[in-house]
C-alpha cells in the first residue's frame, strides 16, 4: 500500500508539475521556503498543545512530567511574548478541549487549571479524531494568527491504539463492501441506480470469504492515509504540526511524515524528563529567545555569574525540580550587593521563576538549587535564503540569515559575540554536520562586518525535502537560540541559456583582468563572479552592463556586462567562476555558471623609496628583481617612450631574456633630460615581457643640482689665482702709461710685474687643476 502511494505520487507530481509551475507563479507574491522556526519575529502566535491521554503513559510518564513541562512552556510564553493564545487538549479514544484558545497574558490562571485536567486514563489513541477537532476549532478563529500545534504522543498507531467498527474486527465472511474509516464520506444508497442493484442482487448468493487479519491491516492502512490528507489540510492553512515521539514506544516514522508534511520538524523524548528541554527547544524555534540549560548534579548548588551589558531588556532565570531537589530554590545577586533591585517571582509545583526587567549593567551571580534555566532577550535573527521553496538539481542554494543587535548596544554588544552555525539534512536524513556561517566578506558573504552570515550549499544530490537547523549561540553567557528552514528539490531543468565568455588576462603580477560575459541571447540577468586565488581565499563581486568606463563597458543595456578587476599580486592559478542568474520563461529563477582559470606567472619587485639621479650624468642606476613560473622563456624589452612630454632620455638594462622558471635581478640605467629641473618625480617605466604582455613599474625619483663647494687646496689655488691680480693691475697701469712714465716695454718694473703676475697666476691654476 506503501509503495503504491509512493508510485502514484511520483507520477501526480510528473503529470501535474507544468500547472504547478504556472500556478505558482500566477500568484501575486513569490514562492517562499518554508519557515519551520521563528513562525512570527515577534507577532502573536495560536499554540495548541495536544497531550495524549492513553494509559500507557502511566507508566511513561508516571510523575506528570510533561504535565510540568507544559506548564514551564506556558510560563514561558505570559513572560517573553505578547499577545500568544493557547488551546489545551488531550486525547485517547476521545478529545477533550480543555480550554479552548486563549490569550495567556490575561488568562492564565484558567489555562493552568485546563492544563491539570491532563490524564492517563484513555484506552486508545485516535490521533486522527484528535487533529481533525483541533482543525474544526482553529477554523472557528476570527482572528487568525500564526498557528502551531504541538502534538505529544507514545501511541505507536497499531491495530490496539484506533477505534474499529465491530464488524471489521469480528472479520464477517459475508462482507461484501467494508466499512469506510471514521469521518470519511460514504456514498447513499440513493445515489446508486438501477445497474448497481441489479448487480448487488445477482451476486447476493455469493460468499466472499476474507481474512479478518487482512481487513483489519487494511483499515489501518487506510486510517493512516486519512491522518496524512488530514496533515495536507493543515499544510495548506500554514499550520505546523510539531510531533514529539514520546519513549521508544511511539511511531517514529508515521510522527515524521507528519513533521514533513506541515514543514515542522519532530522532537524525540527518551524519557519523560526529556519534555522540559523539548518545550524549551520549541520556544527557541518560535521567539528567538536566547535559552541555555544547566543540570545539577546531586545535591550541589549550581553557581555562578551572568555578565549583563545594558542591552539585556529582560534576565528570567528558572529553577526546576529534579530527582534530587522537590523544591527549587533561587539565589539572584546583583553586581552591587548593597543595591536592591526589583523581581517578580513566580512559584510553580515544579519550579521557581525570577524576573528582572531591565537588569543592571555587570555581572550577576547566582546559586541555584534543581536544574537552571537562564532565558534572555538579546538579539533577533531573521532568515533570508533560501528564498525560493522549490530548487532544482544540481542547484546552488544560498543560505543566509541576518542578526539584528538592538539600538544603542554599540560597544556593549557587537557581532563578533555571537557564532551562527547550520545543519543541512537532505532527505535520506543524513547531516552535513556543523558549518560555521560567515560574515568577513569573503566567498558567499557579500559584506564584511554588516550582520548577514552566509553559506552556499552545493551538494544538492537527490530529490526530496532538505531540511536547514541554525544555531545563534551567544557566546559570553552560553545561551542559544534556534531556527529552522526546509525546501524542495525536484528533477526538472527549464532549457537554459548558454553564457559567453571572455577573459583578457596579463599573466604579469599586479596588473587587471577584464572580463566580458554575455547570453547567448545577449538578454538581460544578474552576472556575478567568485575568484579564488592560488592560497585558497575568495573575493567577488558583479559585471556591470551600465556603460560606465570605469567597467571597461562600451555601451549600457547592450546585454554585454563587463568589469575590471584588480589586486592580483600573487603568482599562480587563479579560479573564475562566474555565476548567470535569470529568469527562465516559465518563470523560475534560474543560474547558469562557467568556471575558467588564469595565471599570473610573473613577479616583478621594483625598488622602493625615493631613488637619486646623479647630479653629473643625470642618471641612475636601480634594479628590479623578476621571478618566472613560466613555461616558455620570455624577451625583455621596455616600451618607447613619448619622448616630447617624458623626462626619460634613454633607458638601458643588462639583460633582454627571462628563462622559465628562473629568478634575475636586472639592473636598469635611466638617463634623464639635460634641462631636467631639481625636485621629485613619479615615472612610469613600461617594461613588455614576450613582446605582448606589458607592465608599468613605477619609480620615484629625486634630483639635485650639485652645490658650490670648495676644498682647502682649492681654495688656496683660487687665493694664489686672486692675488696675481694685483701685479697683472700693476703691469696694465705701467703699460698704459709708458710715455708718461717715460719708461719702456723692457722696463725693470714691467718685467718684474709680468713675472710676479705669471708666478701667482700659474702657481694657483696648478694647485687647483693638477
């Protein structure tokens, strides 16, 4: 029966996936993951608690624990949530409302009373009965909030735990039409006409024999298809149905199609004492409040402190009873002794509650006798991928999650105090374990630092519902909080669209890539890229078809995206992949990837700092270390310069050739222009490598004309050459002057002038030249 239910809704979903895809998109909002946590960020929520009341649970659950549980819960809800309303309910061969919803805030001293009702007296367990009258009360509501219903059961739906009409148990061999299963819709007998009676009539003298063990196996069977079209009512109104399988005894398997059906999730208690944490774990799932657990061991207190920032807005710390402490006790300190400070306290049969609004910034110390409870308003975190509910084959899904810190917490409170990890569960059950989620900007996190913590998920191998479980632990007081989302995969491809490609790389360390992608159809979509560079770390970003020049885009809406990309300074690989999201014409949001590698093969190192050009030949020296992780040796050349706006005259180097896989050090000699002026300058040098691949290197340069400086014998030549002045004056006047004088050429005073100007003039040029 099993299998056949399987196989017909395999080929219903084949049959009735194009009008399922028409449909979902003739709506007027999107189609949307379903969201098994957080139901309502903080809107009112309708709980039903549905307890099973059978006998068995007299020995499960010989002390009430879940009685005690539930009251925790509800506790819970009148202290951190406004507006929540509630509906107690037990069962067993009948249900019993309780109480009917109710707003727990101004109401709860009736819903403890209806909780108390709870007993374990019942014969059976008829699940269905019980799902189908909490349906008819929920469908009464005027007001229609969130639901959720929390089923508790360790009814195994075997042939003992179902009502069964009398002759289906008794096995009639005369039976000729078997009774339907209680609540289904059976034909009258005045709609059958004439052929039906004829028919009944002729084969009114036949017995046909049955095995009553087969009937009732069928019955069942049928019982439970009912209970499963049942839970699809409950999908369709957006009401969760969270089983949690009481002890080993329960049905595991039946529970968790429950669970899947209505998009929740089902809880496993072992034992009775495991309920309380259930409950908790529920509450996390639908308020986001930050819980953390610790148990006592014997008799011993627990103690110790909570170290509160002025952003807490309520502390609620809970003490339980446990096998060894019947009474809890709480011991609350605040971080100055002497101050009072105001509580509410709340005293159960099971536990002890103390309430502290707005508690004083420090640390608090505590000692508790039974099991603690620490709960806190803290943050809010709010699901934001997966989006879509439905993903296909071979799909990447985003999984993303953006935590709220409250206002004013800067400095107090900061994102790095929190750590969100996630499960991802595919349908055959199995996890991927813990993954720590990211917010530094690097692979599928978009933004460092702005509070959205990202992941993708890549490993989508089978068709079915995954199911996500996220972790908000905060880290300084140990408290988490919990969410949960689930999609569908299904193996259906749209025809997709091919994507062109172009890359134009420099295989030169340090210089840009461009790259050019487009449709094949030159159409318009989301073109994003993730490089990963050869020690392993991830940068991304998007083409742009914008026309903007900075992205090396000719023309905008040409349906050709383009970017230039920088900051490549290692050699080695480099991975692109460059992701195509569209819309496909049945109206699926769909992506496309190409993935390609580059390399940048050569490292060019300049040297640093400030480089002085020679004063005398207006030139310098410098030189640039080159690394080769190339396959090929590779000539070395410097571009020509654009020698009328260029202060460069002529540049020289000592070698022309990069061999493969070596490392030189080239030296480089730079003339500069004879009217070059004194300051700093900034030069491109443009070095080409294999005659294609070209690469600026930068220098900064400084020049200084070389200063009037004398040293000690040039300044006695210079002193030698000043004084052969004075007779050189003195041999001009006698010369000027020989007929006045009276005196001739060869005259004493005139030789002797021209010898003693000779002596000084030669003696100082000698001293300063020689």
């Amino acid at each position: 029966m099993k299998n056949r239910r399987k196989i017909i809704s395999q080929i219903l979903v084949f049959l009735l996936l194009p009008l399922f895809i028409m449909i979902s998109f003739s709506w007027s909002g999107s189609l949307q993951a379903a969201d098994a946590g957080l139901v309502s960020d903080g809107a009112p929520i309708d709980l039903v608690l549905i307890i099973d009341e059978s006998g068995s649970m007299k020995n499960n659950d010989p002390e009430n624990l879940r009685v005690d549980a539930a009251r925790l819960f509800i506790e819970l809800n009148q202290i951190l949530t406004e507006g929540n309303r509630i509906s107690i309910v037990g069962f067993g061969e009948k249900t019993n409302i309780y109480i009917k919803l109710t707003e727990i805030a101004k109401n709860k001293k009736d819903i403890m009373e209806a909780i108390s009702n709870i007993k374990s007296n019942q014969g059976l367990t008829d699940m269905k009965s019980a799902l189908e009258e909490v349906k008819s009360m929920l469908g009464e509501r005027v007001k229609k909030n969130q639901a959720v219903v929390i089923f508790l059961t360790d009814g195994d739906l075997g042939i003992d735990d179902i009502p069964i009409p009398d002759e289906i148990r008794e096995g009639s061999s005369n039976q000729k039409e078997k009774p339907e299963p209680p609540a289904r819709e059976t034909e009258k007998s005045g709609n059958k006409d004439e052929s039906d009676e004829g028919d009944k009539d002729s084969q009114s003298d036949v017995n046909i024999v049955s095995d009553p063990q087969d009937s009732l196996n069928e019955y069942l069977e049928e019982y439970k298809e009912e209970l499963f079209k049942l839970c699809h009512e409950y999908q369709k109104d957006n009401i969760q149905i969270y089983p949690i399988a009481f002890t080993d005894e329960a049905n595991i398997e039946l529970l968790e199609e429950i669970a899947d059906i209505t998009f929740s999730r089902l809880w496993i208690s072992k034992n009775a004492s495991d309920i309380r944490d259930i409950y908790l774990d529920i509450f996390k799932f639908m308020t986001g409040t930050f819980i953390s657990v610790y148990l006592q061991e014997g008799r011993e207190q627990i103690e110790g402190n909570i170290p509160v920032g002025d952003y807490m807005g309520k502390l609620v710390v809970i003490a339980v009873a446990n096998e060894s402490i019947s009474k809890p006790d709480i011991g609350l300190y605040a971080p100055s002794e002497s101050k009072e400070y105001e509580s509410t306290e709340i005293i159960g049969p099971s536990y002890s509650i103390k309430i502290i609004n707005e508690p004083d910034e420090g640390v608090w110390e505590y000692s508790i006798d039974g099991d603690m409870v620490l709960a806190m308003e803290l943050a809010r975190a709010m699901l934001l991928e997966p989006l879509k509910a439905v993903y296909f084959m071979n799909s990447r899904v985003p999984v993303m999650i953006q935590l709220s810190l409250p206002k004013d917490t800067e400095g107090t409170m900061e994102y790095s105090d929190f750590e969100i990890s996630c499960e991802i569960i595919d349908p055959g059950l199995a996890g991927t374990g813990r993954i720590r989620m990211t917010d530094d900007g690097n692979g599928a996190d978009k933004q460092q630092g702005d509070g959205i913590y990202s992941y993708l998920f890549e490993d989508i191998l089978e068709t079915g519902d995954y199911k996500i479980e996220f972790t908000i632990e905060h880290r300084p007081t140990g408290s988490s909080a919990l969410k949960e989302k689930v999609f569908t995969v299904i193996d259906y491809q749209p025809v997709k669209k091919e994507i062109y490609l172009k890359i134009e790389n420099n295989i030169i360390a340090g210089s840009p890539i461009k790259i050019y992608a487009n449709f094949e159809d030159f159409s318009s979509g989301i073109f994003s890229y993730i490089i990963t560079s050869p020690d392993g770390k991830t940068v991304s970003g998007q083409l742009y078809d914008t026309g903007n020049i900075e992205n090396d885009d000719s023309s905008a809406d040409d349906g050709i995206y383009s970017n230039i990309l920088e900051g490549f300074i290692e050699t080695g690989k480099y991975t692109i992949e460059l992701r195509a999201d569209y819309q496909s014409v049945e109206g699926y949001e769909l992506y496309q990837t190409r993935e390609t590698k580059i390399g940048k093969y050569i490292a060019i190192e300049a040297s640093e700092g400030i480089l002085k050009i020679d004063p005398d030949s207006k030139s310098l020296k410098t030189m640039l270390k080159m690394t080769s992780i190339y396959d090929s040796d590779l000539l070395i050349g410097i571009a020509n310069q654009d020698t009328d706006n260029s202060i460069i005259k002529n540049i020289e180097t000592d070698c022309n050739i990069l061999k493969a896989g070596y490392e030189i050090d080239m030296q480089m000699t730079i003339y500069l222009a004879d009217d070059i002026l004194e300051g700093e300058y900034i030069i491109n040098i443009p070095m080409v490598l294999g005659q294609v691949f070209t690469k600026d290197i930068e220098l900064r340069l400084s020049y200084e004309a070389v200063p009037l400086e004398f040293d000690h014998r040039t300044l006695i030549g210079l002193i030698m050459v000043f004084l052969s002045l004075i007779p050189l004056v003195f041999l001009l006047y006698n010369i000027i002057n020989l007929r006045r004088l009276n005196i001739k050429l060869n005259h004493p005073k005139i030789i002797a002038g021209s010898g003693v100007f000779l002596l000084f003039f030669i003696t100082g040029m000698i001293i300063i030249f020689v």
